[in-house]
C-alpha cells in the first residue's frame, strides 16, 4: 500500500479535525495517491472516497445509574466520605435555614 501520509494530513486540515478522524476508501488508494493538493482532496471528500469518521459515544449510562443509588443514599457511608463535615455541609449554611425558620416562626408569633 502506498504512503496516503500526505493526503490524510491534507484531508484532516480541509475537514477540520485529527488524522484519526479521517477514512481514505482502501480500493481507492491509486485515485487518493494522486491528490496532492487541498483543492484534489476536496474533490476526494464530495465523491466519497474520504470521510470523516462520526465522533465516539460516551455513554452517561453508568453515571447516571450511580448518581440514581446516590441519591437513594448508596455509596455514601463513612468509607466513601473525602472531605471534613464542614467541606461536604457547611455549618454557616445550617445555621443560616436554622435561623430563616426561626425568624419566620417569630414573625408568626408577633402577628398573634
């Protein structure tokens, strides 16, 4: 098989992604190996001989799945805990609701 090194480098620069992106049709090779400017691959790309390849699926499935048990409190015990109590709940935020519902409850209080 001849060197389409060239031709792959262009194909990447006209379609504007990786080498690894792009597909040169293997019973092409003498057609492909004769372009050797921007303006041939071109060509090359609306016949169809180059293509670039659709990006790769990363499936949020297991996230998902996982982040669904969290929530239903799995894999949250004091093995899996990295930051201090304060990190993962901090106490200004606690104090801050307990005191909201103590304001409101003095406003209900002053009202009777």
């Amino acid at each position: 098989m001849s060197n389409l090194r060239l031709q792959k480098r262009l194909a990447s620069a006209v379609l504007k992604c990786g080498k690894g992106k792009i597909w040169l049709d293997p019973n092409e090779v003498n057609e492909i190996s004769n372009a050797n400017s921007r303006q041939n691959i071109r060509r090359l790309v609306k016949d169809g001989l180059i293509i670039r390849k659709p990006g790769k699926v990363h499936s949020r499935f297991r996230a998902r799945k996982t982040l669904e048990a969290r929530r239903k409190g799995r894999h949250m015990g004091f093995g899996k805990r990295r930051g201090t109590r304060n990190a993962r709940m901090p106490e200004k935020i606690l104090w801050l609701r307990r005191m909201r519902v103590l304001r409101h409850l003095l406003k209900r209080y002053r009202q009777r």
